[in-house]
C-alpha cells in the first residue's frame, strides 16, 4: 500500500509545535483554527500551549505541547506529519456540504472532507451482513473522527498492527473496545505494551520464533493465537507476499500455540480490493486443511481484509455476495465452533472522505496541484490508482461539458509526485480552481508525510454522499 520512497516525519518538530487535535477542536469562541495553529512548520508551541490548557480531557492521538499537559495527559502520541486541523466554527445539527465549505473558506491547502454519516452507514452496512465479529483495520485511517463514526455504525473491535493503533482506540473507547493485535511481527517492546498497558490478549504470528516472544514476553498463559496463512491472493495488492506461514508450517504452528491459547485461530488476507468473492472461498478451504491436518480444536477463522470499494469504472460485486460465498465456505467446512472474524478496512472507509486540492497552475493536460503522492494521493502515484474527480470553479463560472483527461503533478519537488489518471475533468480548468478527488478515506490520509515541508491540510465534516456509490453500502 505504500509507494516506495516515503519521508521520515521531522519527529521534534511535530512533536514540539503541534497542539492536539481536541486543543485545536477546543479554541474558545468557534474561532477558526488558523494557518499556523497546528503546522509544525512556524507553529508557536507557547501558543498552542496556551490553548491547550483550556481544552477538556482530551481523545486525541495526538501530541500534546506544554508541560503542564504532559503531566496531565499520559499517554502521549507523536504525530507522523502535522495532524489535520479541525474546523471549530462547524460542530452544528446539519453539516455543510463540500461547495459550502469550499465557498465560504476558498481553501488554498488541501482540505480533508470526512462524510461521518457514510462511514457508520459502511460500517452499520458490513457489521449486519458478516456472520461473525468485524474488526476494523486501524492501519487503514487511524483519524479519531473515524473510528468514532465507525463506532457509531456498530464497530467494537479493532484490528491494530503498531502499539500506537492501540493506544489510540484504548484512548477512544476504553475497555469496551475489542483489540486484536493482527501484525504478524511485533517487537517484544511492543507486545509488551499492548498487553501490559492495554490489555491486549489477541496476537497474530506467523513464525515459531514470533510465537517464542509472545510466550516470553506475556507469559503465555490463556491468549488469542492467531496463525496467519499465506494465501493465493485475489486483491489488487497482494498482501501473502510478505507475511503468511506456508500451510505445512501452519498446522506445526496451531500445534505449537496450543497449549498457549484460550483462543485458537487462523488468519489470512486474500490481497487489498479483491473483486473476486472466490479468493475468500479458496482461502476458507485451505484453512480448513490447515485446520484438520493440525488435528487440535482451532476456534477461530479470520478472513482478513480485502473487502472491495467502488473505483471510477471498477465496481466490484455486491457486498452480499461476498457474504454469501464466505458464508457457504465456512459451513462447508463443518468444523463444529469455529467463529468468523473479519479485518475489513478500505471497503468501510473508502467512500467516507475526499480531498479538496487547489489548482497551482495548468500546462497543458497536466495540472499542478497542492497535495500528491507524498499527501494523500499516494495510491494514484506508482500504484496507479484513479479516483474519482470533479472540478469546483475558483471564480463560479459556468463550466461546459466538454471535459478532457488529465494527469496530476504533486506539491513536491520530487519528479514522482505525479499521477497519470487520467483524472477526467472539464476541459476549462484553470489555475486557481478545485478539484474534489473522491474515494480517499482509505489509505489516503493514513499516508501522508512531511516531505519537502508539505504537510498542512485541515478536515471538516460534511454532508454529502461518497463520490462513488458501493454495492451493497448505502450512502449514509
Ligand atoms: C492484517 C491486515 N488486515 C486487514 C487489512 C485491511 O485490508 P483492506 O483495507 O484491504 O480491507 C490489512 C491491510 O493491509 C492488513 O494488513
């Protein structure tokens, strides 16, 4: 999911200068958090200090500036890049609209617009047709306003791969959330602080030396031991090439964590956007191999991510089918008490934001814009991904029907910030113009970074629908 070259976080500086989400959320008088309020870059930590200290017990991930906030708020979080700033003059009943937003504030960084009311209804949509516990895949958008809506769709339980993944939804939900530590390769650091501080009992591992550091490092007594099954993958990336135990290793592995388990299970992942509801059955069936030739009471079939979403001409099956596949995999297995779980990230998160990025200049068919590959545009960088895209006039004239094809150029300096698309636009769009590009809230500003000192954006809430409708999902 990750394009190749990817900037380390200025780790100081985000930390020193950045407020906290809710200190940012929490600026007295509906003021609007201003362009220097969360920037590493020129941010006042003084300042956001100050308006820290007037912020209720804060939810955040992340990083809280001040002293006396650092005694007050343990845990505490270092953001990757500068977090998203909050709008705060826009906590009402009905939300804005995109257009709205875009034209009262005529955004000039990019501008993260997160459709609350989608997410739960992808969420409400996927926990009532899975016939088993549905985790959520943190690593997909770790955004609190995010996991709350998901949450508000009847998410409980969370697929985490990083300590910090933990923390936050520990932070966001307490003890009512599930945690299951999915990751198949753990530092013993961060085994020993998901169990010890967080509670977590659930570990994923693919390897005996893996299952070696869990026991040492937790005691080994009455966990959730999940072995993780490479597979043939069916998903546009494939997700077995680095993780997976192969089947003959596997059944040595379920017979090993045995006697460590309260809880024994089985995962795989089939590859990200998988259109192809048989690559679930396939899995299910090799897992039910694994299971039998092991010989010892597996509880748990985990069948990972994968879970499709809508791309401009990608629809992928109904939401339905992949259930029913899945449903008639596992029955046919006839292994008495063994429970589903499934880690769906992108299919629940996907249509839940967009980006609004500005148009620096136009050569041509190529557009330079305030956001790329290093942003939160990664996956129409080298993965080539296309989103959906609609232009918002800067000057509110009329557009005509004429589009064309365009390719986009990022902020950065780097000659691989671009994104062929083509991305389909009308013919007129000129400098000074937006762009809506849909279909982001998965993987897009999960992946942002700070290289070359472009990392501003701000988030609000709106109303609208996703860009893209995915079967078996509705809107909101
Ligand atoms: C272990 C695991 N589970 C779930 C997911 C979520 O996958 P998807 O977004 O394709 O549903 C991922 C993605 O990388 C993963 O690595």
């Amino acid at each position: 999911m990750v394009v190749a070259r990817r900037a380390a976080a200025p780790p100081d500086l985000a930390h020193r200068s950045a407020p906290s989400q809710a200190a940012v959320e929490a600026l007295p008088g509906g003021r609007r958090a201003t362009r220097t309020a969360a920037s590493p870059i020129g941010a006042s930590s003084r300042a956001a200090a100050a308006r820290a200290t007037s912020a209720p017990p804060t939810l955040s991930p992340f990083p809280l500036t001040g002293t006396a906030l650092a005694a007050a708020e343990p845990p505490r979080f270092r953001a990757a890049v500068a977090p998203l700033r909050r709008r705060v003059d826009a906590a009402p009943a009905a939300l804005p609209t995109v257009d709205a937003v875009v034209r009262a504030e005529r955004p000039e960084e990019p501008l993260h617009c997160l459709r609350p009311a989608a997410l739960a209804a992808a969420a409400r949509a996927f926990v009532a047709a899975f016939p088993g516990d549905t985790l959520y895949a943190v690593k997909c958008n770790p955004e609190p306003r995010v996991l709350r809506a998901l949450w508000a769709g009847g998410v409980r339980q969370f697929d985490c791969a990083s300590p910090a993944e933990v923390a936050v939804v520990r932070h966001l939900f307490g003890e009512a959330a599930g945690i299951r530590y999915m990751h198949p390769v753990k530092t013993r650091a961060a085994i020993r602080e998901a169990y010890a501080s967080h509670g977590v009992r659930v570990f994923a591992f693919d390897s005996a030396d893996e299952l070696a550091k869990l026991v040492a490092e937790t005691g080994g007594d009455a966990l959730g031991l999940v072995v993780r099954l490479a597979v043939k993958g069916g998903g546009s990336y494939d997700l077995s090439g680095k993780f997976g135990a192969r089947p003959a290793d596997a059944v040595e592995l379920l017979r090993a964590a045995r006697p460590h388990a309260r809880t024994l299970g089985v995962s795989f992942h089939v590859g990200s956007q998988c259109l192809d509801p048989a690559a679930y059955a396939a899995a299910v069936a090799l897992a039910g191999e694994v299971i039998r030739a092991a010989g010892v009471p597996v509880e748990v079939l985990d069948v990972g991510g994968g879970f499709p979403a809508s791309y401009p001409d990608i629809v992928p099956p109904a939401l339905e089918h992949f259930m029913t596949v899945i449903g008639e995999a596992h029955r046919g297995l006839e292994i008495p008490g063994l429970a589903l779980w499934a880690e769906p990230g992108r299919a629940l998160v996907a249509g839940g934001a967009s980006v609004v990025v500005q148009v620096a200049l136009r050569r041509d068919g190529a557009l330079f814009i305030n956001d790329g590959v290093y942003g939160a545009l990664s996956d129409a960088g080298a993965p080539g991904f296309r989103f959906p895209c609609r232009l918002i006039p800067g000057d509110g004239r009329e557009v005509d029907a004429r589009t064309g094809g365009f390719e986009l150029f990022g902020p950065t300096c780097d000659s691989a910030d671009r994104m062929k698309g083509p991305f389909v636009l009308p013919a007129c769009v000129r400098e000074g113009d937006w762009l809506e590009i849909g279909q982001l809230g998965a993987y897009g500003a999960a992946l942002r970074t700070a290289f070359n000192g472009f990392d501003r954006a701000r988030l609000v809430d709106v109303c609208d629908d996703p860009m893209l409708a995915t079967p078996g999902y509705p809107p909101n």
